[in-house]
C-alpha cells in the first residue's frame, strides 16, 4: 500500500486511517496471543511486561470509589516495566508442573512505580482469587480500550457534518483554508523572536497552529507561554500528549509558571509536586469528599442487608439505599463542578481525553504536545472536544509506535502534523534558534533536517569541556573485527566488543577531564543505543565496573527513545551494526538518529563501523562532516 498523496480527500483519507489502525490492531492482538502462548516468563520480565513473582497486598475503594488491589514486585531487578496508568493487565499464576495459568479477568494500572503498582479490579472475587494465589504473575494485556476509543473517534470525524468538528476536519485535511485573526503583536522580551512569532500566531489562528520545535530550540518553553497568553483570552484550555511522561513535563512546566492545572490520570514521575494535581489527589482533598466517603462506606454496607430480613426491613433498606445514591450523586456533581470550575488547564493523555469526567465537557484550545509522536486517530480523540487546535512537535524526531510494518508503511506512522504541515504550511511556526548544543554537534543535523536554519544561540555556540576538543567524534571500528549478534525479535543486535570499547573510551575521558572536576561540576553522560540489548548489556557493564562507580548517579544507559525530551554534557552513541552485506535495519530511520545526536550538548563521541555503515548516504555525509570538524581542530 502507497504512502497517501497530499490530495486524497479527507473522507478518503479517513478511511485509509481506518483501515491502517484496524491492520495495527490485528496485528498486535495477534502478537499479543502469541506472546502469551510461546514467550517465556523469564523473557517478559525482561522486557519490561510482566512481573514475576509478585505479591498482592491491601485492597481498598479509591477516591473515585474503584475497588483496588495493591501489587508489589518482591524481586529487585534493574529492569524498566511498561506499566503506566490506564494500561491493561492480566494475572497469571504458576502452577507445579512450571505452566502458567491465566486468570479470565483483566484490571486496569491507576498507578505504578518501580516496585508497586494499583490495580482498578472488576470486583471483590477477582481479589479473592489473587491473594490465595501462590506464584503470582502480573503481564501487560492487549490495550482493547485505546483502539475501541480511536475507531469512535475516527467514525465521529467521517460522519461530522455541519458543525465545528466537520469544520476542523475540512481545514486540517482537506481544502478549507485556515483563518486568522488581525490582532496587534504581543511582545515577549523573554522569548527569541521566532518563539515570539510562534507564540502570536497561536494567538491569532481561528482554527490550526503549529509550533514545530526542533531539538533544543524552546518548543515547551513557547508552548507555556502560549498556554498562559491564551488564559488571558479563555478561561479553560485542554494540553493533551500521546504519553504519560510528556504530560507530565508540560504540567509541571505550566504549574511552575502560576497555572492551575487540573491532571486526569496519574503521573509516571511519582512525587508529591507531581501528585499534588491529580484529579484524584483534589477530589479527595475537597472539602465534601468526607462526607462522601462515609456515604459510599453506608452504601457498602446496606447493599449486604438488602436481600435479609423481613419485607418491610428490606424495603427500608433499599428506601435508605436510594436517598444516599441521590445524595453521592449531588455530592460528586458538586464536587466535579468545584474542581474543573477552578482549573485553568485540564491536562491529560489523547486517549484519556475520553474519561467520564470530561464528558460533554468542550474547550475553545486544544493543544497537543509532542504531537508528531501521536497516532492521527488519537488525536481525533481530543480534536472532537475543541474549537481550534495547536500542535506542537518536530515531525524530524521520533515518529509514532506501530508494530505492523504494512500498516507503517501504509501510511499509519504519517501524523496529524506531518499532513498539516505538507498541506497548510501557512500554519507553521518554525523555532530556529537553539540553546542546547555547540554549534559543530548542531550542524549536521540542521544541514540535513531542517534545511540549514537552525542557528545556535552564542551562549551555547562554542561551549565544551576541553580546550582543543573536537565537540564531536566518530570511533571508527571497521578495523577491529567487531561482529554483531542476533539476540531476539524485539531486543534486535548486540555487539559486546563494541560496548566493551565505549566503556573503555568513557574511561579515557574522564581521566582526561579529572574526575573531581565531574563530580564538582555535576557533568553528566548520557550511553544510548538504539538496540535494547546493547542497553542492557552496557548496563549491566557500568554497574560492575569499579573504575566508573564514582559517576554512576551521574550517567544513564538507555534506548533512543527512552532519551526523547532529554539532554547530557557528553553522549557517546553505540550504533551496533557490523556485517559484510551492510545491513543497518532501522538505523535507516534517520529521525531516530536526529534524536540521539542532538541530546549532547558539549562533546558527542559516536561508535560504529564506517566499512558496514557509509553505505547509507546519511551515515556517509555524517562522516564527512565529523571527519571535517576534526581537522577544524587540529
């Protein structure tokens, strides 16, 4: 199936997201049912979708008077998990003869940490049945709900008509054009003046904006300030992202900025800043939420005594039963009415932008952060609550999830963003001044994504660590017989001897930058590879090497993806492939490059074997550059 063309209508392109998300979802229920069936625990664990063993503790009614179970991880292991609120799981336990035997309920994650999370549960004989369990496994289960939520709103855009959403749909997809509003500049000293453009054309747009932010330039600082101007002008706005995480830092940026901000969902970083504005945290810190809660706890009660006793003491139990429902009902409205009345920002995931509690509820903005990271479908979601719509992100760094390559390769991992900029460039601000990186690490990556505009800021332009230090290195391995293995479908290669050299060049720059100094100055290193096992494998190096054990707090091993939205002093990237065919898999989706590279600010160090990997023009041009840069410097 071809890529779309940027003409198809957006009936047509509708249907083609439909088709796509359905192939995806196939796919991955598929995928899911087989990994239950062949995969074994010990590989789950490892990939962060299952825990096991774990322990279930204290069950209780939350606030939002969902019954939950408490589910502890009683093995310490250094392995990140997926679970994060609003995802499926399943419960497994194991029985002698070491099968796994699955229970026929599915919970819901309201909360996790590293050790513990809170399940939402069915009801109280599921509970039951878990805590006799001996051997009990916890596993991600197929997100049924974010699909089914998807598939309504992308049904809901195709049948609009004569009203708003079928506006917005026109004007995003198809020949409408965009209006804006004649309205005097707002000026912000603070702001760059392609930020302040940004910023005033959110301000003025009548229906779509976007705010392309490349690595380092401030997208999320002039999305906040866009947020605040808008408060001036509308009481409420709702601020959606496809993950937990990035929800997370753009709340946490507005609350540092003086916004109320109202959270559906639980946060993914746990402290009690982030808590504090939960929905779930102010609903129970109301002043009527003790009244309710002794109302629930009676209903509790009562719903036992209903089927004892005589007629008329059954009948005056159920009389009692109905009076205290009408009065948890006119409690929760009141309650609901107080916190979303007070909140300037409702902030929540695309999906979540579902939840009951934003029933019925519309927003004159919308914004979408990091929206080149979404699913088209599940920004519909949002889009069908809003009068207009902001986009912000950069469609040149990590695309969307999808698990079905036909389906990606379809047309699925193009986003809302990437459509709109192609076919309304109009509505595009492009932020070009950077505050990240010495300009040599910048360069190549504005040459080749962002068609040589970015500039790098002068405070930032010459920084670095050493004096006579070329900011950006290539440790060329081709000639040193390194070999990549294959060690599974999704933990993709490894190539230990190359790992084994990174450790061993880390060392070597720190002793040439003096270890007091690092750990005076707080200089931190970022290690990433796009392979999961070289991650896991440079973990498990770092923390048995006694020489780097000083500066442990001070660098993190992790995946492409797991650095989005971050930045380190120093990075050194190990790229893994070594082989005679000049194979390279997905490091030929060069955004996720773009990603890696630009997270260093001061010194980038890139390993990897030129012979296997200038075959691809990117990487060939990349060495030109780096080798370029280097004679700069000498």
């Amino acid at each position: 199936m071809k890529q779309e063309k940027d003409t198809e209508s957006p009936s047509l392109h509708l249907q083609r997201q439909q088709l796509l998300l359905r192939m995806e979802y196939e796919y991955e229920k598929e995928e899911f049912r087989r990994q239950t069936e062949t995969m074994g625990v010990a590989r789950k664990v490892k990939r962060g979708l299952c825990w096991f063993p774990a322990t279930a503790g204290r069950s209780y009614y939350n606030s939002l008077n969902q019954l939950v179970l408490e589910i502890t991880r009683t093995e310490d292991i250094d392995i990140e998990h997926n679970f994060e609120y609003g995802r499926s799981v399943c419960f497994f336990h194991q029985t002698a003869d070491g099968s796994l035997s699955y229970y026929n309920f599915q919970g819901t994650v309201s909360y996790a940490d590293d050790t513990r999370m809170v399940v939402v549960m069915p009801g109280a004989g599921s509970i039951m049945d878990i805590q006799g369990a001996d051997r009990l496994g916890v596993q991600l289960y197929f997100d049924e709900t974010s699909y089914r939520t998807m598939f309504e709103a992308l049904t809901d855009v195709l049948r609009a008509k004569s009203n708003r959403l079928a506006e917005l749909r026109d004007t995003l997809l198809g020949i409408l054009k965009p209006g804006f509003r004649e309205l005097y500049p707002v000026r912000f000293p603070w702001l760059n003046q392609t930020q302040e453009s940004a910023v005033n054309k959110v301000l003025c747009t009548r229906d779509v904006a976007i705010v392309h932010g490349p690595p380092g330039t401030g997208k999320t600082t002039t999305l906040v300030e866009a947020i605040y101007e808008t408060l001036h002008r509308e009481p409420q706005v709702l601020v959606c992202a496809q993950s937990n995480t990035a929800v997370d830092w753009i709340s946490e940026k507005l609350v540092d900025r003086g916004v109320s901000v109202l959270r559906i969902g639980n946060p993914t970083r746990v402290n009690d800043k982030m808590l504090s504005f939960t929905y779930e945290r102010r609903f129970e810190a109301h002043p009527a939420y003790t009244e309710l809660w002794s109302i629930r706890k009676e209903l509790r009660q009562l719903h036992g005594k209903a089927r004892r006793g005589t007629y008329e003491e059954r009948e005056g139990v159920r009389s009692r039963i109905s009076r205290l429902r009408d009065r948890a009902t006119a409690l929760e409205v009141q309650i609901n009415a107080d916190l979303f009345d007070s909140a300037h920002v409702i902030a929540s995931t695309l999906v979540s932008s579902n939840h009951r509690v934003l029933s019925g509820r519309r927003f004159g903005t919308l914004f979408i952060d990091e929206a080149a990271q979404a699913l088209e479908a599940a920004c519909w979601i949002a889009i069908r609550k809003a009068d207009r719509v902001v986009l912000a992100g950069d469609h040149q760094q990590l695309p969307p999830t999808i698990k079905c390559y036909d389906a990606a390769r379809g047309g699925l991992e193009r986003t809302l963003m990437e459509t709109v900029v192609a076919r309304k460039p109009e509505t595009v601000s492009l932020l070009t001044t950077q505050y990240r990186m010495n300009e040599a690490i910048m360069r190549f990556s504005s040459d080749w994504f962002y068609s040589g505009l970015l500039q790098a800021a002068p405070e930032v332009r010459h920084r670095g660590i050493l004096d006579w230090d070329t900011p950006i290195s290539w440790i060329d391995t081709s000639e040193m017989d390194f070999k990549e293995e294959f060690v599974g479908e999704s933990f993709g290669r490894i190539n230990r001897q190359e790992a084994d050299l990174l450790l061993s060049e880390l060392r070597k720059y720190i002793e040439r930058i003096g270890g007091q100094r690092i750990l005076d100055e707080r200089i931190d290193f970022g290690l990433i590879s796009p392979y999961k096992a070289q991650v896991q494998y440079l973990r498990g190096k770092l923390k048995n090497d006694a020489t780097l054990r000083p500066y442990r707090s001070l660098m993190t091993v992790n995946t492409v993806d797991g650095f989005q939205g971050q930045e380190r002093d120093v990075i050194f990237i190990s790229l893994v492939r070594a082989n005679d065919e000049g194979q390279i898999g997905f490091l030929s989706d060069l955004r996720r490059m773009n990603v890696a590279m630009t997270r260093a600010r001061m010194k980038l160090v890139i390993l990897g074997e030129a012979s296997t990997l200038n075959r691809h023009a990117f990487y060939r041009r990349l060495l030109e550059h780096i080798q370029k840069e280097s004679q700069n410097w000498e």
